[in-house]
C-alpha cells in the first residue's frame, strides 16, 4: 500500500475510536469478551487489514508468537489493555518464547513500569521487537528484555523523567521539564560565579589591593551576580525533581534487575546513564549507542528489516498521521489468535 493510499484509508476512517480488529473481519464486538475471538485492538480500524498482514509475516519470520503494542501514548488504558489478554500471555509464558513489538514515544512512566512489570509476571523471558520507535517509557518496558532488536534506524531513547513544577507560578511551572534541566541550571550558575569570582580576584590583585580585601570583593560581586538568578529557583522545586530522578532509577533497577535470578532481562544494562546523563530527552540511542549502555541487543535479519520497512508506512509519525494504536497478538489467517 502506498502513503497516498495509507492517508486515504485513516481519513475514511473514524477519528478517534479505537476497535477491534475482529469488526473488520465481520465478527460480533460482542463476541470479543470471548477468549476464541478475541482479537488487538486497533485505531484507525481501516488499516487492521493491512497491518495485520505485514504482522503475520513478521510472526512467521521470527517463528515465535507476537504481541503487538503500538501507541502514540502509553497510559492507564493501555496497560488495562495489556492485562486483558493475561490468560494467552500466562499461556504463551510457559514456552518463554514471545516476542514484543513495540512502537511508542513512551508515556506515563508510572503505567509503562506496571507494563513490563506485568510481562515479567507472565513470561520470564521475551525479547523486544523495535521497528521504529521506543523512546522514553517504551525503553524502560524494554529494559525487561532478554533481547532488543533493532534495525540501524531503530531508536530508544533517554529515560529521565518527564515532569512539571511541583507549585504554580515558580520555576518551570508551565511546561513539562527533565529534572536534568535544573540540575545543569544550578551547575552553569556554579560555574558563572566561579569565572567571575576568579576573573575580579586576580583583577584586583593585579592592581595591587590586598588579598583579603580582594578575595571579599570579587565574593560580593559574584553573589550579585548569580543571586537574581538563583532567586528565582525554588529549593522544593528541586527537592522534587530530584525525587523524580530516583523513582525513574528505581523503576529501571527492578525492571532490569529483578530479584528472581531465572528472569532473563537486561541486567547488565548502565540505566543510570539513561536516567542522568544524557544532555537531551530527545536524544537518539541507536544501535551502536545500546551496546555501549550494556544492552542485549541484535541487528534484525535482513527478512525482518524488511517488514519492518513495510510496517512503517503505516505507523504515525510527526510528519504524517497512521496507526496510532494497535494492542494484543497477532491472529492468525484464519482471524483467531492462537498463543
């Protein structure tokens, strides 16, 4: 299918409203609380066909069952999504052999954490399927991997959090800041007072006043200087967002590093470099980027590549809408998903 077509087929769509893909077929929605029928949910419902196609040669490809969570935001929903199919992933988790495809921007961390905790629940090993896009939450889910496989334009992405001031009308309050971003305020402000303390101390001292007298000097005027600045960073602010970057590093140490030994995730994974390190949230971390984390990862075969080339044609994207949700495993030909 085309992109002019792909566009074609969301705008007939319905906006807005996700359904299952069993309706395409000419199922009952009723009939979708039976386990025989029930079918991913899908948005728009007029690229179900399709995408389900491509889906099914991925599955085939890969030899293992698929279970598909594509979202343009993870939330409540979705997890709640997730845990209605927890009787085939139970199933499915005896074989320790599924596979997860995952394409997101991320979401609410909080709601990506109970994810990839439900599905170390059910399966003690999966590995993680990239085709394009798991930033931020989505990578956090795939820290519950025993495997990540990416394509050389696959991207994971930091995951320090997301958040906003904790009091109206202070420092950040009307737009959602990474932690990080404080943090290297107070740093830079460090550094300003530094150099300027510095720069006046040896000015003065050059022009022959004593060095007590100096060194209090350029202390006064370097507190000047910072101290407007300073002034409007609330310490509770910082309190705050300092709580936010350990429940992110708490969420990765429980996801990667779980108690019970015979759970095989990524446990040698540096998360404290995604959480604290890196100088963006949108920054890129490809292929080459995840082996120096220490991240189990593998170029996909050339076969896969390729579906997941095609699969990307229909997935939304900032310069173009597509799917924006598909949730569950993927039938077989036949309409039934069979674990």
């Amino acid at each position: 299918m085309e992109l002019s077509e792909v566009n074609a087929t969301i705008e007939g769509s319905q906006k807005g409203k996700s359904q299952r893909v069993s309706e395409s077929n000419g199922h009952s929605s009723s009939a979708t609380n039976n386990e025989e029928t029930r079918q991913p949910l899908c948005d728009p419902l007029g690229l179900s066909a399709a995408v389900t196609d491509v889906l099914r040669r991925i599955k085939q490809a890969r030899g293992r069952p698929l279970f598909v969570l594509i979202s343009d935001e993870i939330d409540y929903a979705t997890c709640e999504e997730i845990y209605r199919w927890k009787r085939e992933l139970s199933d499915i988790g005896k074989a320790d052999n599924l596979d997860l495809l995952i394409h997101s921007p991320g979401g609410v961390l909080t709601e990506c954490y109970h994810i990839a905790r439900l599905l170390s629940h059910y399966c003690k090993q999966w590995e993680a399927l990239v085709p394009s896009v798991a930033m931020s939450g989505a990578t956090l889910i795939c820290l519950g991997s025993s495997r990540i496989v990416l394509t050389p334009f696959s991207r994971l992405g930091p995951l320090d959090p997301q958040v906003i001031s904790k009091r109206p009308g202070k420092f950040f309050a009307l737009e959602r800041q990474s932690p990080l971003e404080a943090f290297q305020a107070l740093r830079y402000l460090r550094e300003i007072s530094l150099t300027e303390l510095n720069a006046t101390l040896l000015f003065l001292l050059d022009h022959g006043i004593a060095p007590q007298t100096a060194l209090e000097t350029a202390r006064e005027l370097a507190g000047q200087l910072v101290q407007p600045m300073l002034g409007k960073i609330d310490p509770y602010d910082l309190g705050a967002f300092r709580l936010d970057s350990q429940l992110s590093l708490g969420y990765c140490e429980r996801i990667a590093n779980p108690a019970s030994l015979p759970y095989q995730t990524q446990r040698e994974a540096n998360y404290s470099v995604l959480v604290e390190k890196y100088p963006a949230h949108e920054f890129i971390i490809d292929l080459h980027e995840a082996h120096t984390l220490g991240l189990n990862v593998c170029e996909a075969t050339e076969q896969v590549s390729d579906l997941f080339d095609e699969l990307r044609v229909y997935l939304s994207s900032p310069s173009k809408p597509g799917l924006t949700t598909y949730i569950g495993l993927v039938p077989d030909e036949t309409g039934e998903v069979t674990p």
